[in-house]
C-alpha cells in the first residue's frame, strides 16, 4: 500500500469514520480527482450507502468573483439550500480535502468577497450547525496543489516544492512507511485525551496569556467548560477526527470576558488573501481596535461580517515544541498552522465545549455566553515565549506554559 492509499483509508476510517448505511459527502479540489477515487472506493469499503463528491476550483471561482455581479455572485439558489438540507436527512458525515490559494484573491474586491461568505453561511447555517454540534462525523485533510506549495516553498522547482510539501503534510498526519497510521492515531488522541482530563480538572475560570510580542490578555472561560481536542464522538455515537493533524486543547471563552491585546504571530489566509502582523484589542470580549501591517481592510470586513465576528468561540493551548513546529514551515493553512500555535478562532463557538452543549438550543448557549456568528477563522498568537497563567474557580494561580509549553 503506498503513503496516499494509506492516507485515504486514515481519513475514511479513523478521520471521518463511515459507517455502514452512511451517506459521505466528500468536498475537494478538481485537481484531486485521483485522491476522490480513492476515497470513494474506501468508503464504499467500508459500507457507505452512497458517496457523493463536489468538486471546486479556486482558479474558476476567482473568474466568478471579477466578473459576476455583486447580485448574482452572492445568491445561493434555493436549490442548494435545499440539497444540503436534504443531505442531513440521510446520516450523513462529511470529509473535506482542503488546499487553500494564499493570495490568489488578493486583487478582487473584498467587500464583495466578504458579502458572498456572508450570503452562504447565512444560507447554509442548518449544514453548518450540523457540523459544528458534532451531529455527524466530520474531518478535515490536506493536499498540496502546486500552486500553493509554491508559496510555502518559493525556491524550489514546482515539482520539488510540491513533493516537500505532501512529505510534510503526511509526516504531520502520521502517515509514514514505519508504522500503521491507525495505531498512530490511537496512541496519539490517548496523548489528547490524558491532557483534556488535566485541563478539565482544574476547572480553570480564565487564562491570562503574555509574550515578548506585546500580548498581554486575559481570556475568561465559560462555566462548565470542557477542553476537547483529538477524537471526538458524534450524536449517533460514532468516533471520528475532526482535524488530521491535530495537537491541540481548546475549550470555550465567555464571549463578554476578554480583555487585553492580542497579537498574531503567523499570517491568516481569509478569502485567498494574507491578513498578516496584525493586532486585536478586546474589551468586554469584544474587538474594539485593530491593526495590520497586511491586508488590515480584510481584516475589518472580517471582524464586520456579524456581530459575533468581533467575539472569540475558541481558545486553544498548543506547545511550542510539537511535531508541526517542529518542522518549521510556514503552511499557510490554517489547518496545520494552528496545530503548531496556540490560537484563537473569531466567531461561532463549538457546543461541544460546554457541558451539555450539543443538546441546547442556540438561546440556551448564548445564555451561557458562548458566541454565535456564521465564522469560525482561527488564528495564531502563540510563540516561543508564551506564557500562560491559570486563574482556578477558588483564585489559585497556576503556571500552564512557560517558555511557549505545558508545565502541567
């Protein structure tokens, strides 16, 4: 079996998990088409009932984005609102190939851009908060395209920076020739999972974060959190992987007890452009202030997309020292760089990480202060130098990160 039918049978199998009579909806990349085969014919494997795949293509949908009006670029016609509620009729789970285009959009309006994401979360809310309460398994993966392994590897050849590239990317999912990758997983979500039970168990009631950058916040966590990260179960009870690779802890900040600056640390790729060394300022969880050496008008039709885009959902420890740091590569993909930071996401709140989240109603969890918005953008703020302080229910100090890693 070569390393690519390895990956495809780890994301079927232990990613997103099918399960016999399951419906799988597969979204990735035209280029991938060989890589969707297999795919299809695991999960099929498996027993899936039915596969569906939707191909895209980043090139195309810049064309859209010129030459479209903004009327007809930010429709969604009935008919895909009404396919994907369809969808969830049907035990469905969802795996995603991503490869993102990092600049690709840099020169399309943005404001157009940010109305057409506006547009589709609003239309498709029911699939994403199928996804985002954990409803039905769900897992993201990676392939390079050339044209984004140009970017992290600009001196190289294409060929030869794409080859580095998928190198990388199966090394940080575990995917290697010495070892299955299934029983690598286990024993790492094992890791995980031994690291949440520590978090949880102090109780913390907010974490105080600061670097040589310039951070210096305080993140206020929700009664009866809970820290998640690795494997996760679905509603009908099924293990999967939301994120291959993953490193992280993360939990649920109160959307009103935020306050301090935050600077990034990594750029962040929204709508194919790099919003990169900029700054937050929060009061009362609320972004108040900001700045950016790059793309800073991005960053404002981010933060302006709804008012929980200018509120955290996510609050995620990750050490320094990891096997995604470890590789020192830039990615440019917020799915591998994250796992190498720790981060925060702008937006919408995972039920999850709150006690008995998934089976409240969206009031009953605004009532206990998570956020709600149709985004979820991660990004990266941790540094070799970050440290942490824990604030427990009782005001107990403790040290969670010095010198950018976990002391507990």
């Amino acid at each position: 079996m070569t390393l690519i039918e390895k990956y495809a049978q780890l994301a079927v199998r232990v990613g997103v998990n099918v399960q016999p009579g399951q419906t799988l909806l597969i979204n990735v990349k035209a280029e991938h088409y060989e890589f969707a085969r297999l795919l299809v014919k695991e999960a099929y494997a498996v027993g899936a009932k039915k596969v569906v795949v939707k191909f895209s293509d980043d090139i195309i949908g810049k064309e859209h984005a010129l030459h479209q009006d903004l009327e007809t670029y930010t429709r969604v016609p009935q008919w895909i609102v009404d396919e994907n509620d369809d969808y969830l009729t049907q035990d469905l789970c969802r795996l995603s190939v991503y490869a993102p285009s990092p600049g690709l959009f840099a020169d399309v309006d943005g404001d157009k851009l940010a109305a057409a994401a506006k547009a589709q979360g609003e239309a498709l809310k029911a699939m994403r908060e199928y996804t985002m309460a954990n409803r039905g398994q769900w897992s993201l993966i990676s392939l390079p395209t050339n044209e984004w392994a140009h970017v992290v590897f600009p001196e190289l050849p294409v060929e030869e920076a794409y080859e580095k590239l998928l190198e990388a990317i199966l090394y940080a999912s575990r995917v290697t020739e010495d070892k299955d990758p299934v029983v690598a997983w286990a024993e790492h979500n094992a890791v995980l999972a031994h690291q949440n039970t520590v978090l949880n168990d102090y109780n913390f009631k907010s974490l105080h974060f600061k670097n040589s950058k310039g951070t210096d916040i305080t993140v206020g966590l929700v009664k009866d959190h809970v820290w998640a990260g690795g494997e996760e179960t679905s509603e009908g009870g099924h293990k999967f992987n939301p994120n291959m690779p993953t490193e992280e802890s993360f939990t649920m900040p109160d959307r009103l007890n935020v306050n301090g600056r935050v600077y990034s640390t990594k750029p962040l790729n929204y709508s194919g452009k790099l919003i990169d060394e900029f700054w937050l300022d929060f009061v009362d969880g609320k972004v108040v202030d900001f700045d950016a050496k790059q793309e800073k008008e991005t960053l404002r039709q981010l933060l302006d997309t709804d008012e929980g885009s200018r509120h955290i959902g996510e609050i995620a420890l990750i050490s320094h020292k990891s096997p995604i740091s470890d590789l020192n590569i830039l990615f440019y993909n917020t799915l591998f760089d994250e796992n190498a930071s720790c981060h925060m996401a702008l937006g919408r709140a995972y039920p999850m990480n709150i006690k008995n989240g998934t089976s409240m109603s969206q009031e009953e969890l605004l009532a206990h202060n998570s956020n709600d918005s149709i985004n979820h953008e991660d990004f990266m703020f941790g540094s070799e130098d970050m440290s942490v302080i824990g604030v427990t229910q009782d005001d107990t100090e403790v040290v969670v990160f010095e010198a950018g890693n976990f002391v507990i």
